[in-house]
C-alpha cells in the first residue's frame, strides 16, 4: 500500500511539475513588471513583459558584465534563467561563483534598471525586485513577497502599504551609494531623517530588518556595474 502510494504521489509531481514551472515563470515577469509599476495578469504578463523590458543581461560579483554562455545569443533569456533563490540557498557556492541579472525598462533618461534578490525573513526566504531611475540612486519602485512571513506581521512586506513607502509622499527615495548603508529600514514608527530611510513594519522589525539587509547587500554588487554605466 504504502509504495502504490509513493508511485502515486511521484507520477502525479512529474505531471504537475511542467506547470508548475510554467506558474512560476510567469510569475516572475508579473514580479518584475511590478517593480516597474506595470499591472499584469498571468493571461499577458508576457506578452507586456517583451513591451516593456527592453534589455536584460547578467553581471558578475565584480560589476563587470557577464560574458554570454558559448553557443546562446539571447542576453534576455539567459538573464531570466537565473534562479537567484537556488543560488542563495547553495551555501557552497561564494559570490564570486554566481551571476547576476540585470533588467532594464525603457530607454535613455527614461530608463528604469531593476534588481533581483533574496534574503531572509523571520521564518523563511524573502525576495524581491527593486527598481532604480537612470541617475543609479533614486528608487522609482518595488515589489517584495515571502514563503512564510506572520501574517499581519512581517507577511505586510508584500502590500502597498509597506511598499508604496518607498515612494514616499511622492517622492523616490533613494540608495546611498556613498555610505556605509546603502538603504535602511528603521523600526515601525521611527522618525524618518533622511532619504535613504523608510519605515518598517511594526511589529515585524525582523522581517524589515531582512528587507534592508536584502537590499543592501544585492544593491552593493550593482552599485559597481553602475558606476561603469555613468
């Protein structure tokens, strides 16, 4: 009985599994698109994902771009082929040893430079995309989820309640290339000082706390690449 059950269980995993990737696919350029302040749907995210992504490319540890893998011509799709969440969970694996992906959206002055990355929440992985103006410091948007945040709690990095501070009161805040922080989350109900700050969650001061680390740890890889692009 018991191994009838376990064939059961494995044939029905290696049958859901296409489309469990293909979810996963598709949420990701959703996630994406958010941090550029685009709605999508599962339905045409991709079809809005090849409008408005307009280039993608990896860089290494160092700033320096990737070279494209022998044999594939296609930036975009080795950018996307990523998996930042694998790469962060692989503690054999040193910076030095990973890629990372770059999207941008739109062109020129009007370019819009998105960042992937994971961290650590209070109980489990949390990951996001932030995106940056062409200037490499304001923070034009963002777009946060998690595995198993409390609800109420630090689960509230997902809502526009948390992530509509980073526009605050219409204003981009803004990273700090030039500081021993690049970005800081401060306690739920602290004064705000400065722009490189928002507020965090009260009562998920764990979960904020793993956003900040989040941002400034990824951030401070692209800060390299960037200052090549000025």
């Amino acid at each position: 009985m018991v191994l009838v059950f376990g064939t059961a269980l494995t044939v029905i995993k290696i049958q859901l599994k296409p489309k469990q990737d293909e979810n996963k696919r598709v949420k990701k350029m959703m996630d994406i698109l958010g941090a550029v302040k685009i709605e999508s749907t599962r339905d045409n995210a991709e079809a809005l994902f090849t409008e408005h992504i307009t280039a993608a490319y990896r860089i290494q540890y160092d700033g320096s771009k990737a070279n494209l893998p022998a044999g594939s011509s296609d930036e975009v799709k080795e950018a996307f082929a990523v998996d930042i969440k694998k790469d962060f969970r692989d503690r054999s694996l040193t910076g030095a040893d990973k890629m990372y992906p770059l999207y941008i959206s739109g062109e020129g002055a009007d370019a819009k430079y998105i960042v992937p990355m994971v961290g650590k929440g209070l109980w489990g992985p949390i990951w996001g995309f932030v995106s940056l103006e062409s200037d490499f410091e304001s923070i034009y948007g963002v777009k946060f989820d998690h595995k198993t945040e409390t609800p109420g709690l630090g689960a509230e990095i997902k809502q526009p309640l948390f992530m509509d501070k980073f526009n605050l009161d219409g204003a981009d805040r803004k990273i700090n290339p030039d500081g021993n922080k690049l970005f800081e989350v401060l306690k739920g109900g602290a004064e705000i000082t400065s722009e490189y700050q928002v507020d965090g969650i009260t009562g998920g001061t764990i979960t904020s706390k793993g956003v900040e680390e989040m941002m400034d740890r990824t951030i401070a890889i692209y800060v390299r690449h960037f200052d090549s692009l000025k």
